[in-house]
C-alpha cells in the first residue's frame, strides 16, 4: 500500500512539473506573439488580438497567427522605403540634357545627342564650368559670358 502511495506521489510531482513547464511554454508563446505583431504593426488593437488568438487557442491559433500575420516586419518595410527613397533621389539628380531631356553625363562639355551645350572651360585651368559662371569656382580666372564657339559650331556658322 505504502508503495502505491509513493507511486500516486510521484505522478503528482511529475504531472505539477509538466503542467508548469506548459503553463510556461503557453506564456512564452503569448508573449512571443505579441512581440511579434509589435515588430509588424503599430496597431495596438490587432498587438492584443494576436496575443488573445495564441492565448485562447494554444497551438491552432500559433498556426493561425503564422498564417496571417503580416509578412514584413515594420524595420523590413522601413529598410524598402529607404531604398526606394535612394533610388528615386538618384533617377532625380541624374543630369538631363536641356535641348533634348535625354539624360546626359555630367562631365559632359555637349549632348552627344543633340549637341545641346552643357558645359563651358576654364581657358585656364581647363576645368568644366556652368555655362552662366563668370569666374571660375577653380582658380578665380574671369570667364567670358559667351565662351568661345567649338569648332564644329564655328563649321555651322560657316556654312549657313
Ligand atoms: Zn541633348
Ligand atoms: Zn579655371
């Protein structure tokens, strides 16, 4: 009888140990989602409401939750629009050619598709310079307003 009796105590010992274990697991499960909904939603409401779903439903409403969660986590959407931001930024600040709107490099003294003048030189240090500038930014050398005609221009002045 004795030996049952520490049999039965045993069990209870065990039973106590496993239930707390799952008690536990429950919690961290909780926790864990709504941990989780944090990192995808703003959303205070549907934070609670993944928590409740794992709560009320242990393990269907984990699947549940991983099912419907949202897919990207907020640093993940906020990491995408940073992207895009840098993409859209550089398509802006590439230069484009005034005669043509062709996109052009900006070391380039011409369009070299419409031959649309973009840049004129320094006669002194031989730096490209904006055609408005008067002086040069690169060693102070005043810069005519006109710059000088390129050759094939002269050509063309030539021939009309
Ligand atoms: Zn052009
Ligand atoms: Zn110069």
């Amino acid at each position: 009888m004795l030996e049952f009796e520490t049999l039965i105590n045993y069990l209870t010992i065990a039973v106590t140990i496993i239930s707390a274990l799952l008690v536990a697991l429950w919690l961290s499960l909780i926790v864990w989602a709504f941990r989780d909904m944090r990192s995808r939603s703003r959303d205070p409401f549907a934070q609670i409401l993944a928590a409740v779903v794992v709560a009320i439903l242990p393990i269907f409403g984990l699947v549940i939750y991983l099912i419907l969660r949202p897919p990207q986590t907020l640093a993940d959407s906020y990491e995408r629009a940073l992207e895009e931001e840098a993409l859209l930024q550089e398509i802006e600040e590439r230069p484009t050619c005034p005669g043509c709107s062709r996109i052009v490099h900006k070391d380039w003294m011409v369009c070299a598709h419409c031959h649309t003048r973009l840049h004129k030189q320094c006669h002194h240090c031989d730096k490209l310079l904006a055609l408005q500038w008067e002086i040069c930014p690169y060693c102070a050398a005043p810069q005519a307003a006109e710059p000088p005609l390129l050759p094939w221009e002269q050509a063309n002045l030539g021939a009309e």
